[in-house]
C-alpha cells in the first residue's frame, strides 16, 4: 500500500519540475542572445568610432595651422615702404606669427571710406609651411574676399627683386580700368615669399606701374639675425629704380601679357 502511494507523488514531482526547467533553460538562451546582439552593436558603434578617429588628426592639424596665426603686437618692425602714395591712403602694418616658426609683415593701404587700395606681404615661413594653402588661391581670396573667382597671369615687371608675376582675376581684360592686380615674387634663398594685390591706377599700364613702384620702395629695417636676407635686400638696392622710370620696363613688356595669358593651373 506504501508503494502504490508513492509513485503518484514522484510523477506529481516530476511533472512540476520539468516545465520549470524548461522555462529556466529558455531564459538564459534568451538573456544569452540578448547579450549577444549588445556585444555586437557595441563592436559596430567601436569601429565607426574608429574610423571617425582616424579623420580627426588631419582635421585638427589643417584647422590648428589656418588658426595659430597670432597678431604680434610686441615684434619689432622689420620692413617699410618709403612714401608710398601718402596722398589720401591710410597704412597699417601688422606682424603675424606661427607657433612653427613663421612670420607674416603685413602692409595694408586704405582710401577713402576706409576702401583697401593695396596690400603687401613679406612672408617668412617656418615648418608650417606645408599645411599651407596654395599661394595663388590665398591672393585671389585678399583680392576678392568671399569671391570664387580664379586668377590668371597678368605678364611680368621688373623690381629690384627682379622679374615679379603679375595676376588678375579671369575675366578682368587688359582695358579694364577697375579691376584689381596681384602679384607674387617667391625667393628661395632666403626663404621669402612677396605678394599682395594693388588697386591704384586708371587702366592696366598704371597698375603695373604702382606695384613695380611699391616693391622698389620697400626698405628693410631690421633682419631679425638672418643675414641671408641682409644680402637680399643689399644686393636688391643696387638694382633699385625710381617711380618715375619703373613705368617703362613695364609698358616693354607688354609682348608677355597679350590676351593668350595660360591660366595658372599650379601654385607658385
């Protein structure tokens, strides 16, 4: 009697126990899973994150060096320009710095209302130099802020420096009477880079003239310990003309600026 009594009791027991095992097993299949597809996203959302890094050094490199140039109020001045049309024009000079080394010496002339009639520039780089822009896309940007427009050759001038590339803005013709020259002299040994823009003068030959004028009035003041470029600005000086026949170079030389001018396809 015992032992018929005693078996219902173990199949009651086994037939509980079953369904909760099963429920148990199908839980941690479930959580299991669950963790599963997590360490999966969280593997996806790491190698995104990953190649979002891997751009950012670039990014920040390219923004640091557009931004570390910094207005040194406390250098000395190092250039002039000796009487450089005075009548009606306003001069600022500024003195940039980069934390790599380089230095900009910044002309700026104004005319009436404030209008900027001229710029000049004496860049000396350092080892930022190769996280530079292109020198001819900067000039067309000083000439032209906010414009999009692309620059050409213009011929040449002589300066004490020598030969001087002259540049306009595509569809600026050589009768325009308003429009606005660049220009650029890139010296290698010292390591110098001239250019700036001028918008004085009537009509083309006048504009020439102006900046042939500015470049053969620039001085230098102090060498900053860098005699190489003492040497420059000494030998510059014997070749030095004055403003009254800088203008004949220029209109001889009018054979290398007809309208067949390529347009610049590389940076200086």
């Amino acid at each position: 009697m015992q032992s018929l009594s005693a078996e219902p009791a173990k199949s009651d027991y086994t037939t509980r126990i079953g369904p909760a095992l099963t429920g148990f097993v199908d839980e941690v299949c479930g959580t299991l899973a669950r963790l599963f597809a997590y360490a999966m996203t969280l593997a996806l959302l790491a190698i995104g994150g990953l190649a979002l890094w891997e751009q950012l050094p670039d990014a920040a490199t390219d923004s640091a060096a557009r931004s570390a140039w910094n207005l040194a109020d406390r250098s000395s001045r190092a250039f002039a320009v000796s009487a450089f049309d005075p009548h009606d024009k306003t001069e600022a000079y500024k003195i940039f710095r980069h934390p790599q080394g380089g230095r900009r010496d910044v002309f700026r002339w104004a005319g009436a209302a404030e209008r900027p009639a001229a710029e000049l520039e004496i860049y000396r780089p350092g080892r930022e130099l190769s996280h530079e822009g292109p020198a001819i896309a900067e000039i067309a940007a000083r000439i032209d802020p906010g414009g999009v427009g692309e620059l050409e050759t213009a011929g040449l001038i002589e300066s004490k420096f020598g030969p001087v590339t002259l540049l306009r803005l595509t569809g600026d013709g050589a009768d325009s009477g308003h429009g606005c020259l660049g220009f650029i002299k890139r010296v290698s040994d010292p390591n110098v880079r001239i250019s700036g823009w001028s918008c004085q003068g009537d009509n083309l030959p006048a504009r020439r003239a102006a900046i042939s004028c500015m470049l053969n009035r620039l001085t230098l003041l102090s060498t900053g310990n860098d005699p190489k470029l003492a040497e420059l600005f000494a030998r510059a000086e014997l070749r030095r003309g004055d403003c009254a026949t800088s203008a004949a170079p220029v209109l001889s030389a009018d054979w290398l600026t007809g309208v067949g001018n390529p347009q610049l396809r590389r940076a200086f």
